[in-house]
C-alpha cells in the first residue's frame, strides 16, 4: 500500500475538488480513499509514504490525440521553400517522414516520446500512428514500449489511400490485428480503436471497407475531420457533402469515435456529432501552427458535445495545451471572459469521459475506485489555493516540466524527475542516430 500525502490535493472530484493538507492512498493500481493526510496516515499505518512536501497532488493528465511518430520532427530542416499552406506541410513534412520510418525508428519515437509524458504528468495518451514504409506490426511494436514504460495508451493506425492500395490494406489489417489483440488481452493499460487520416485522402471504397472490417470489433474510429479548407473543399467536391456529413453516411460516428479538430464544421454537423454522441478533440497549439483556423469550440460545446483537449503532437504537455486552449478562442472572437471554463472541462472532465470509453475505471480524477494515475507538481502557491481558484493557478503557475514524481497504475514510474529502470541517456544517443538516419534520407 502507498500514501502520497502531505500536500495539496487537486481531485477533480465534484464531490471533494480540493483538500489543503491531503493525501492518496493507493493499493496496488487503485485509489482506496483520499482525504487528510493525518487522518490517513493514522489509519494506514504500514503504509508507504510518499510526502509531498507541500506540493500540489493532482490526477495525471490524459491526452486524447497525439502523434508518437512526429517526434523525429524536432530540429529537423528542410530543403525547398517554405510550406504555404496545411497541404503542403503534409507533402513536405509529414508524409515524407511517415514513408521513411523504420520499425527501429517508430520504437524510439515512442520510447522518447512516452519519455516526455511521463516528464509532463502525461499518464494516458490516445495516439494516431503513421509509418507507412514499415505498417505490419508498428502499433504492436508502440504497445510493447507503452507497456514497458507504463503509460496507458489507446492506439490506432491511420488508414490512408495516399500511397496506394497494397499499403491501405495493410494499415487496415494493422488496426484489425492490434483491436483484435487488445481485446482478447482485456488489459485496462492498452486498448485500440480504428484509426482513419483524412477524408480527402479515403474514398468511399476505403470507409466501406473499414467500416466492415471494424464493425465486429466493439471500438470506434480516431479520425481527423475538416482539419483543413481543403478537407471540406474536396469532400464538397467529389462527394457533394460535408466531412462529417460523410462519416455519418457511412456509420462512423458513435460514442467511441473521436472527430479530430472540427474546425470547418457548421451547425448541422454539430448536431450530427450530437445525436450520435461523438467525442471531438481540440487541438490548439497544432490548429495554430499549422494556420488551419480556430475551432468553434465554444459554439461545439454549447450544443451539448463531449469535447475533450489533444496536443495533435504538437507537445507533450497537457499544462501548455490547456494554456494556449485558454487563449486562442479569447483572441479569435475578441473576448476576454470566455474558455475559462471551457477549457477546463475539455481537460479534466471530457478527456476523463472519453477515457471511460475504452478503459474499465476512471483516469483523469481522484476518487475511491478510480485508476491509480497520481502525479505531484512542484507549485506552491504565493496567493490563496482552493476548491474555486485552483483551475487559476493550474493556467497561470504550472507546466509540465514542473512535474516531480508520475504514478501509473499504481506504479512509481518517475521520482524526483528521475524515471525509474531506464538509461534515458542511452535511449536519447540511440534516438539522435536515428533520427540523423531519418533526416538524412529524406
């Protein structure tokens, strides 16, 4: 049994939010009562106690759309002129890193980049994965580095007509594999859903397609939707319909697929994404860097769907998402008072009830019976913290990179910024040789 105590704690707990001198107590991968840290250690007496010191106890962050494979991107230059626009950053970026990644490469972009989570306070991440020079067995080799390095993943490959059949059918077969493993494993640290690119990349013959092979697997799709004008423009076009219109012909939407970005929605999409009760994840900081446009987030929420807060891959940490997210809808509609809220509940509340989707118990809250998932945050506060502020001192005071100790399932899997049983100084040599033979070959 495991104390984390003598801190504040942040539960996201309707029924307790915050408890100024708390603790978490911890048997084995569950949380079995939370509350003073006095009182508890009283009553736990054997226990192990893992003391604060004053710092912020809060839930581990959980990330609903992250891309493990862009990691190599980091530093990397590219030839030719600048990218003017999304389609170009995905010929000149995107899809030439994806056509050249090894086995070897997609393995130490998930090593580094889970590295990375658990140094944010990431503990569960939903990732959609490309590689498209190395398909067979690339979610299976993802898996078996998340389960090494113990963050909870729900992963997916994106099924894609860009280079070809033959390949297509063999992103299809690697979703149908890795759901069908998932499930036959029944292990609440990796599930699997059906990963699917861009409609202005599948044709009908393809979502038919997926759509048949992914119906008897009891999970649903993790698609990007209208990202881009050009996603809209050649749906428009070819098919005389808009994105979501499209997923919803073909019977993609439902409670377990995840409508990526929807920033080129209008209202009666919304509400098809209402109706079937279809989660949607915002990306801010990606929709920013990529000049793609500002969801309407704010418009989606009122309308009653389940919003919840990705990175897109665009970073690790779920601290500066939710900053940024705080921000760009201020800018875009020129209204200082609004995503105060909003913004909040994409990241504690929804990305948690899209976790339920997949994952037997609670993620992303601290309550009797939720998943073990417990990090600690080098913050103390120099103005008052409570139960009606600390979302305020979250935005303003904390970043990932002031995480000190992640606990995953129960597991110590960082303390004091040290992760433990790996040699990060190895894996980060072998990774920069990597990806030096990455960059070298596009």
């Amino acid at each position: 049994m495991l104390l984390v105590g003598n801190g504040k704690v942040i539960t996201h707990n309707s029924s307790i939010p915050y408890i100024e001198n708390g603790c978490v107590v911890i048997e084995k991968n569950i949380i079995v009562d939370f509350g003073n840290t006095n009182e508890l250690k009283a009553i736990y007496k054997d226990a192990e106690f893992i003391d604060a010191k004053g710092k912020v106890i809060m839930p581990g962050m959980v990330n609903t759309h992250m891309h493990i494979y862009s990691s190599f991107a980091r530093g990397m230059a590219l030839k030719g002129e600048p990218s003017q626009n999304f389609i170009e950053i995905l010929n000149n970026l995107w899809w030439k890193i994806d056509k050249k990644l090894t086995l070897d490469d997609v393995r130490y972009s998930a090593i580094s980049t889970y590295i990375d989570c658990i140094k944010n306070g990431t503990t569960t991440v939903f990732d959609h994965h490309a590689s498209q020079g190395a398909v067979r067995d690339s979610l299976f080799t993802i898996g078996e580095v998340s389960k090494k390095l113990g963050v909870r993943s729900c992963l997916c490959y994106e099924i894609t007509d860009r280079d070809g059949m033959d390949i297509r059918d063999e992103t299809i077969e690697e979703n149908v594999n890795f759901v069908t493993h998932t499930n036959q494993i029944n292990d609440d640290m990796l599930k699997g859903m059906f990963g699917l690119h861009a409609s202005f990349t599948l044709s009908d013959d393809t979502l038919k397609k997926a759509t048949q092979k992914a119906s008897n697997l009891n999970t649903g799709f993790h698609v990007h939707t209208a990202e881009g004008i050009d996603d809209l423009y050649d749906s428009l076009k070819k098919y005389n319909k808009r994105v979501v219109q499209r997923y919803m012909d073909f019977g993609m939407l439902g409670e377990k697929t995840i409508a990526v970005h929807c920033i080129h929605v209008n209202n009666a999409e919304i509400d098809m994404l209402k109706e079937t009760n279809t989660s949607v994840v915002h990306n801010p900081e990606s929709n920013m860097g990529n000049a793609v446009g500002c969801s309407p987030v704010l418009e989606i929420m009122k309308r009653g769907v389940r919003l919840g807060l990705g990175t897109d891959g665009y970073t690790s940490d779920m601290f500066e998402s939710m900053k940024v997210g705080n921000i760009i809808h201020k800018h875009n509609i020129c209204n200082p008072s609004v995503a105060y809220a909003e913004i909040p509940q994409m990241l504690f509340d929804n990305n948690r009830e899209i976790s339920s989707k997949f994952f037997e118990k609670s993620v992303g809250i601290i309550e009797k019976g939720a998943y073990a998932d417990v990090i600690i945050v080098d913050y103390k506060a120099h103005t008052p913290m409570n139960a009606n502020n600390y979302n305020s001192h979250i935005l303003f005071g904390m970043s990932g990179r002031s995480v000190d100790t992640t606990i995953i399932n129960g597991k110590v899997v960082m303390k004091d910024r040290i992760i433990l049983g790996i040699d990060e100084d190895e894996i980060y040599s072998k990774s920069q040789e990597l990806a030096r033979d990455l960059w070298n070959k596009i």
